[in-house]
C-alpha cells in the first residue's frame, strides 16, 4: 500500500480530471480538520507570507494573499474564496452592527467579514488557540481592521467564561447580535447555537451562517434547521465546495431567526 505521497503521484498520472488541491483535501485535510492547528508551521508561513507580499492597509490585498497561500502551498482550514463570496453576500444583506464569529483560524473570513460589514459595525472572533489568535490578530491588524475587529481565546462551551468576557468586555446582552457566522468544531454548531440562543442574544432578523455543513459535515445542526424551518428559522441552504476545489461538494447554510 503506498503511503500518502505516493498515492496522490499515482492518482494524478490515472485521473488527470482531479484537481490536486482536492485531492490535498482528501489525504490531509482529515487531519486538519480533526487537530485545528496542526503545529506544522504553517500558519506562521501564512503571516510570514502576507507581510512580505502584501502592503500594510491593503484589506483586498491579504485577503488574495491567503487566498494564493492556500492554493498553492499549504491547506488551510479557511472559508475559502468561493464559499467566502456567499459570507459576503450574507454579510451587506444583513448589514450589522454587532457580530460575533465562532472559529478565527489565522483570521481570513474575520477580514472577509470586516471588509463587508458597514462601517460603525464591530466584529468578535472566537478562536480557542492562543497561537492561532496571535497570528489572526497580526493578520487583521495588518489589514487594517483592528478597530473593528476583535480576537477572543476562548470556546462557547467553558461553563460560561467566554459569555461572561462576551457580555462584559464586548457589551453582548439581549437582542444585541445581529450576526454570527459558525465555522469551528462541527460537533459544536449545534450546541453553541443553543447556548447562544439561550443567552437571548439573537433578535427577530439576526442572521447565522454555518460553512461545512456536508462536508466534514454538522448533520444534527442541519436537522435542527429543518425541524424548525418557517417556525422559528428561515434557512436557505447555498450549495458550493469543499474550499480551494471544484470537485468535493459542500453546503453553506444562511438561517434567518424568526424569534
């Protein structure tokens, strides 16, 4: 049996019609998904990367960056570009003023967000890796959007920490979050959501986006969109890829809260 290199040598000369960065999905991404920051260096390459092609202020310009860094060097656990012109979309139909963001990664949808929000609006971006906050916040600070866009280590799920820092440092409370775009552990859409929802925090037209739905896949959070479907939920469901590649099939969900 070949190990991983060498299989994907062989299904490149046999299937010439498979885009290699899906297939870079297939072998690694698995294990990216399942360990978050893989502790290979990467996300260190990514900031070297964007300082040294891009110029400080150029907002359009990181994202591209990354955006090139992901194709072309190392697999990273981004929205992506195609799935990020949905996040987009999203984001100026909204127009918020107050949104929250599970997953900050290396902070690639945080600047996608903070370029599309309005002006006066704020964005807080959880991410449970210190590492991986630091260089979301160099990246965003890069990029120009420090003022409006902020990093929280922490996790929804930490017996209320993370809730308390959100109400008291970032002035969350009742009624106040008009967006919030899930994009971390898939066990933890569904869960979040509901503790999210418990606080009170969404109002009637608040706007929740969840990417990887089919694929790694958030089949309870799905459900629970279904079952509660022109009830409490208006969802509609924006068929897309797997990011970085045309070939494996993804689903980006835009659920409006009814109250």
């Amino acid at each position: 049996m070949p190990n991983a290199e060498g299989l994907g040598a062989v299904l490149r000369d046999r299937l010439p019609f498979l885009r290699w960065s899906a297939l870079r999905f297939v072998l690694g991404g698995p294990s990216l998904l399942r360990t978050g920051q893989v502790g290979d260096g990467r996300e260190q390459a990514l900031l070297e990367h964007v300082l040294a092609t891009v110029t400080a202020g150029d907002t359009d310009g990181v994202i591209t960056a990354i955006d090139d860094f992901a194709r072309r060097r190392s697999l990273l656990m981004n929205v992506g570009d195609e799935k990020g012109a949905l996040l987009d979309a999203a984001v100026r139909r909204a127009e918020p003023a107050v949104l929250l963001e599970l997953g900050t990664y290396c902070g690639y949808s945080a600047i996608r967000i903070g370029r599309a929000m309005p002006e006066r609006a704020r964005l807080v971006s959880i991410e449970t890796s210190p590492a991986n906050a630091e260089i979301a916040r160099a990246i965003i600070e890069y990029a120009g959007l420090t003022d409006r866009v902020s990093v929280l280590v922490g996790k929804i799920g930490d017996d209320g920490r993370t809730l308390r820092t959100l109400a008291i440092e970032h002035d969350f409370g009742p009624g106040t979050v008009d967006f919030v775009f899930i994009d971390h552990w898939k066990n933890a859409y569904l869960p979040d959501l509901k503790t999210i929802l418990a606080a009170g925090w969404l109002h009637p037209g608040s706007i929740v986006v969840a990417d990887n739905v089919k694929m790694p896949g958030a089949p309870g959070y799905r459900r629970f969109m279904h079952e509660r479907e022109g009830r409490s939920w208006r969802t509609v469901e924006h068929k897309t890829h797997v990011e970085y590649q045309s070939l494996l099939p993804d689903l980006v969900l835009e659920s409006e809260y009814l109250g």
